[in-house]
C-alpha cells in the first residue's frame, strides 16, 4: 500500500446490507493528530501557568500536580472525546475523520480506552514510528491500537440536507413524538447508511415491486436493530413509512438551543421515570 493512498472497506450488515466506507489515510490521519497536538500544548501551557501561582506555596508542589495533569490530559484528551463525540477529537473533526469498530458501528468504551492506551507505543519511537509502520502494512490502515482494539478509521462523508420536506410532504412522522429515541438514531446511524436510506427511497420509481419490498425489508429491519421505539409509534407502519420516518428524522433540520431542550425534556422526564 503506497503511503497517503486510501482504500474502501465494505461492510455487510447481518441483514445483508453492503455498504462502503472511505478508510483514512497516513497523512489525514498525521494532521488531525498535529491539531490535537497542538490543543494539547495550549493546555498545557495554560496549566503551567496556574502552576505559576501554585509554586508560590511549593514549587515541588507546583511541578508534580502540573506533570500529574499533563499525563491525564494526555492519555484522558481522546478517551473523552471519542467517546461524547462517537469516534471524533478535535483534529479528527476537521480533517473529517472518525473512529468506528471493524463491522462499521459506533465504538463501545473498552475499544475507546484500549485504543489510546496503546498509543504511547504507536508514538515510539518519535512521531507514531511504530503507528505509521502498522498504517502502512496493514490491509485496513490500522495502527497497533486499531488492532489491539479492533477498531478502523474512516473519513467520514458529508450527505448533504436533502429537501425532505418535499419528499415527505404530507406525510406523519410518529417518530416525532420521541425525541430522546430520535436522537439515539441519530447517533447510531453512520452517514453512508443515512444515505442509502434516502437513496433507497429517491429511486423507489427505478425498482421492481418485488425488489423494492426486499430492499425495504432488509434496510427497515436494519435501522430496528439500531433502536427500538415503543409500540405506539411502530404500530402499523409498513417497512417504506418506517423507512420514510427513518430519513425524516436523521435530515430534518432541528432545534437549536432552548427550544430543543424544552422539546426533550418531557420524554428525558417520562424515561428517567420508568
């Protein structure tokens, strides 16, 4: 594999779903990590200089909590992030990049922290020799902590905002009425699925009767196996409204803000009840 070259890797879903996902490359890869290098820096910077005013006491003192928290800064800076931002630091969101498990799907916390307390190997000697030599001899672009965790890196790839407010006119999203649900969907749902949920029904003209119940049946039963919504919303929905709702609810434009939460909050209430 010559270096800065990508690959695609297919992923099939149990349901039989085949899709692609772009793998990253060395050098996208290298600049997301100078970004969260430099983050890194500033905050470090920034504790030495509270550390300033805490030498005034002990500057033993000062030295050993500034250390203690550049190392839990350090190792803690990716652990936390990709895990509150499925797979994303700052640099990995710039560069449009994202940690997922080898089968596609979102990283669970074991990966998470396997992943990044391997990579003070990664880095060895200097400037991830040990990382960038796995990068570049393994089929999947992995480093020894991909590996260990089994876990890929994948550039991520911009949809779009379709106008579903006309491919859905008129139609009821039940989905609406749980936010909370909706938004665990959202999450869930890598960005190439979302797009071939939409894809699947733009072309619902272009397919056979028999074929385009096929298709809605594997890909409903897919994003089932995602989340699950109560009965209430579910009752009676044929694969295609499932499939309607599904996309209606990952592309419609959302609240902001208050507004949002004041939405959220009745159902975050009647869950935190149950």
């Amino acid at each position: 594999m010559a270096l800065g070259r990508t690959t695609t890797l297919d992923i099939r879903t149990p349901d039989g779903i085949t899709f692609s996902m772009p793998l990253a490359g060395p050098i996208t890869r290298f600049f997301a990590w100078v970004i969260d290098f430099l983050i890194f820096i500033a905050v470090s910077r920034a504790i030495g200089l509270l550390a300033v005013f805490g030498s005034i006491v002990s500057t033993d003192l000062a030295f050993a909590v500034q250390l203690l928290l550049d190392l839990v800064i350090g190792v803690g800076y990716s652990m936390f992030l990709e895990w509150i931002w499925n797979g994303q630091t700052v640099g990995k969101r710039v560069m449009k990049l994202r940690v997922v498990d080898e089968g596609g799907r979102g990283l669970s916390g074991g990966q998470v922290v396997v992943r990044n307390l391997l990579r003070a190997i990664d880095m060895l000697p200097l400037f991830y020799g040990v990382g960038g030599m796995f990068h570049v001899l393994t089929a999947r672009c992995q480093r020894l902590g991909d590996l260990a965790a089994g876990t890929i890196v994948v550039r991520r790839i911009d949809v779009g905002s379709p106008d579903v407010d006309e491919l859905l006119a008129g139609k009821f999203n039940s989905f609406r009425d749980h936010p909370v649900i909706e938004a665990r969907l959202r999450q869930r749902v890598s960005p190439e699925e979302a797009k071939i949920c939409l894809s699947a029904l733009l072309r619902r003209n272009e397919l056979e009767p028999d074929t385009r119940l096929d298709v809605y049946r594997r890909l409903a039963d897919h994003f089932r196996s995602l989340v699950e919504f109560p009965e209430s919303a579910t009752f009676g929905l044929t694969d295609e409204q499932y499939l309607r709702n599904t996309a209606e609810s990952l592309f419609r434009k959302r609240p902001t803000g208050k507004l949002a939460k004041r939405k959220a909050m009745p159902e975050a209430v009647a869950s935190a009840e149950a």
